[in-house]
C-alpha cells in the first residue's frame, strides 16, 4: 500500500505542474507621459512567472499595478482596465482586434501603453 501511495502522490505532482503554464518573457513598454507614472522608465523586461491559468492582459495590469507603477494607479488603472485615454497596442497591433482585457499572451510579446491624455 506504501508503493501506491507514493506512486499516485507522484501522478498527482506531475498534473499539478502540467496545469501550470510556463513562465513568460515579455516586454511592457509606456509612452507619452504614461512612463512617468513608472519612475520615468520607458521599457522594462520582465518575466511574468508560471501560474495555473494562462497569462492574458487583464492578469498583466494587475501584475503591472502591483510591481511596477509607482504613483497615481487612478491616471493608468480604471476598475480591471486601463483608463479612458491610454491606448494599448499588442506586437504593434491594436488591443481591441486582439479581444483587448482577454488577449492571451504569448512568450516575446511587446505590448506597448501609450497616454493620449495631455495637460495643457
């Protein structure tokens, strides 16, 4: 009984790790004045780690929110969305032909936050 104990804790383990996808490299990038919400850093590199469900936009911004804005969330983050005004683009394509909060990011993505909100 010991030996199939063991055995079906190790099927276990292994489906547990084969739910997780993998971790992701990707690339965040903010422009037109969004960067300054971002201690003035335009592009960052980052490595989203493996999770249970699939990386998609809507985890990214809670992600973003949580380790890389550093002021004022309310000028970038609107309830699970970026606010009015902030333009997305995935790969250089618009968020919205991509399915915008539910695009499902791929290793090597480029997604780029541009602000079209402007003091004057």
């Amino acid at each position: 009984m010991g030996r199939w104990r063991r055995k079906s804790m190790g099927v276990s383990c292994e489906l547990g790790f084969l739910n997780m996808a993998a971790p992701l490299s990707v690339e965040v990038e903010f422009g037109g004045g969004a960067e300054l919400l971002f201690d003035g850093v335009k592009k960052h590199q980052v490595t989203l780690p493996g999770q249970e469900e699939p990386w998609d936009i809507r985890n990214l911004l809670v992600w973003i929110k949580k380790n890389l804005l550093k002021e004022r969330p309310e000028l970038f983050i609107q309830g699970d969305s970026v606010r009015p005004g902030i333009l997305v683009l995935i790969n250089d394509a618009d968020w919205e032909l991509l399915g915008e909060l539910d695009y499902q990011l791929q290793d090597q993505d480029s997604i780029l936050f541009i602000s079209t909100l402007h003091g004057g």
